[in-house]
C-alpha cells in the first residue's frame, strides 16, 4: 500500500463485490442494467440488483486455488473472488435463482428452494478436474436464505430480498465478509450464516479469525 499509493492514499480504489463483477475492466452491471427494457423503473432494477449482490456476496468465500470459472459471454477464464462473482451473474442471468420464468433476472424464496448441490456444481462448473471448496456449504447457505426470505410483510409474496428497498432503513450488506445482516429477520433465520466458522463478536462470518498477533490488552499510549 506504501509503496504503490503513498502519500495519496485517498487514490486506492474501492475493492468490493462490484468491482469483482468488473474483473478485467468490463462494467457488467451496466450491460446487465441496459440488457432491460426502458420501462422498468429505477426500484425495479435496485431490487433486482439487491437480488443479485445479496446472492452472489453470500457465495464469495474460498473456492480453494484449483477452482476456476470459464465466463460463457467471453470465453476467458477467473478464479477467485472475481470467478465467483462472473459465475454468479451468469446463474443470475440464466434464472437459476428464480421461481418466475417471465422474470429470470431475480432471486425469490421459491426459487432458491428449488437448489440442489447439482444445480450449483453445473453453475459453478465444478467436475473432478475442476473441484470447488465447499460447494456443499453454499448450496446449503442459500436454501436456507429461501426460510429466512419467509417474511411477507419484508420481502413480499414471493420472498425478493430486493422487495425490503424502501421497507426499512436498516438494511445493510457486509459485502467484505461474504455473509449478509438483515436486521429484521428473525432470530432463528441467523442459521444462514456459517456456523462452524469461530464468531467474532458473537457475529459469524466466515472471512474473520481470531488472530494471536493482536494485543489482548487494551493500548495505553
């Protein structure tokens, strides 16, 4: 960080899920947004955004370093972060995580009880040449995303995590920490998180440890 931004280091850029959908300078978000017709309002395409980033943020933990994903639009290869977010889209683009047929580009509770570990490893290309860590665990998080989107009176009749836009002020996305806080949801729906990662804070997140390097006192200068 010294080295390549100091002293202007108001200069990094941002680094989050939207510039993982970005990887290789390609806006795909914008193309995804222009890919809609005129008069789909503002909100509606928030929510389908909200749809689309709560999803693929909660798949973006470690693939491990022998997963990789070829991108159907392009033909090029990522890994990563970066593979999991292009793979992601493209699942959200081909309707994987949607119930209606007529709109694809969503993701609702019906749908996403609709997932198998099968339809995931197709999504995410995973074969024994091309394994993926913890496919298992995402498939299971998201199916449990689908009871925690059981809420009519928040996400609608059918369970859009984009239909809390306007709903409640304190609707937030730790886009940092592959893992998603919805403040109205009710206690036992916190099982979507993973629960065999240690807690920090009494808050799981599968991205955080507890690290022995840090004081365990507090810092009196």
């Amino acid at each position: 960080m010294q080295r390549d931004f100091d002293p202007d280091y108001a200069s990094i850029p941002p680094h989050g899920r939207w510039q993982h959908f970005n990887a290789g300078g390609r806006d795909r978000i914008a193309e995804l947004s222009s890919s809609w017709p005129q008069e789909i309002d503002h909100s509606e395409r928030c929510r389908r955004l909200i749809d689309l980033f709560l999803v693929s943020v909660l798949l973006d933990a470690g693939a491990g370093t022998a997963w990789s994903y070829k991108s159907k639009q392009n033909g090029r290869v990522y890994k990563r972060s970066e593979g999991l977010a292009i793979a992601s889209l493209e699942m959200f683009k081909d309707g994987l995580f949607s119930s209606n047929k007529q709109q694809r580009h969503q993701a609702d509770a019906a749908g996403l009880r609709e997932l198998t570990i099968e339809k995931m490893a197709a999504g995410l290309q995973v074969s024994e040449q091309n394994p993926m860590a913890g496919l298992e665990g995402r498939a299971s998080l998201l199916i449990r995303l689908a009871d925690a989107l059981s809420n009519d009176t928040l996400f609608g009749a059918d369970g859009r995590p984009g239909n809390m836009l306007g709903k409640s002020p304190l609707f937030f996305v730790l886009a940092t920490t592959d893992t998603i806080r919805l403040s109205h949801l009710p206690p036992h729906n916190t099982s979507i998180l993973r629960s065999h990662r240690p807690p920090a804070d009494s808050l799981v997140c599968s991205h955080r440890r507890p690290s022995t390097h840090l004081a365990t006192e507090p810092y009196n200068p």
